[in-house]
C-alpha cells in the first residue's frame, strides 16, 4: 500500500476509537490496562496521551521504557481490525506533570483534570485490516515511524 494512503487508513482508524490496552512490562511479569486514550485534532503526528494513576504501570515504565498499545474494532461489528502501537525509551515516552513545558497543552487534549499525563510518540505501528485484501493490498500493514 502506498504510504500516503496508509498513512490516511491509520488515521482513519485511530479517528474512530477512544480505548486502547496499554502493555507493559518489567521482571518478565506484563501487565495490560485498557485505558481511554486521546489525540490532538488536526495533528500532523500519531502522538497518543494518556491519564494515569500511580500504580504497577507507571512503575514498568520508568524502569523499562517500552510499550505496545492494542487498539481493535470490536468483533460484533463483522470487521477484524486492530492495530499494534510500538513506542520505546524516554524520548518517546514522556511523563507529564504539573509545571513540565507540555504538560498545559496536554492538559487540553485530555479529558478531566489529571496529575500524570503519559504522551506516547509512536515508534512503530502495525495495522491489520481483512478489508484491504479487496482492494488488492495485503491485510498486514507496517508503518516505521524510526526510519522519518
């Protein structure tokens, strides 16, 4: 698939979605939290931003800096669709709080008052869409964010 066109059929999908599952890991022990999730509009970018609370997944992070994000269409719409987001080291993960440069723009694009707001900058994404076989591409479709 040209990227172009990938590029408009990611943001399509991420358009129309607000979940996804964070996965994390540390000591060979994964934790996975589905958590709502939140984009600028009329972004230029795939960064992701997240609300957190203190806990196991914040942990992980900061002492193992690297997630994968699922975000799928539900079964019971007859479509199978998903997307795996790869983002690694604190470059690409990035703690917000009070007082940080980004963390008033944040602020903006997440939902309700949060403490810890977690922006995630893509390294990769990986999307899958039985519904690009019809159009003669293959159903599996990478988009390397490492190599711009």
């Amino acid at each position: 698939m040209p990227k172009v066109e990938l590029i408009k059929e990611i943001r399509a999908f991420l358009d129309k979605r607000k979940v996804l599952v964070l996965c994390t890991c540390l000591n060979n022990i994964p934790r996975a939290t589905p958590m709502d999730f939140y984009m600028e509009k009329n972004r230029e970018n795939y960064d992701i931003y997240v609300g957190l609370a203190p806990g196991r997944k914040v942990i992980n992070i900061e002492k193992n800096p690297i997630v994968s994000i699922g975000i799928y269409t539900p079964l019971d719409t007859g479509k199978i669709q998903g997307m795996q987001i790869t983002a690694k080291g604190n470059n690409n993960l990035i703690f917000l709080e009070e007082g940080d440069n980004e963390y008033e723009k944040a602020q903006k694009i997440v939902r309700g008052k949060r403490k810890l707001i977690l922006k995630i900058i893509p390294n990769k994404i990986e999307f899958l869409d039985y519904d690009l076989i019809k159009r003669g591409y293959s159903r599996f479709q990478v988009l390397d964010l490492e190599s711009e």
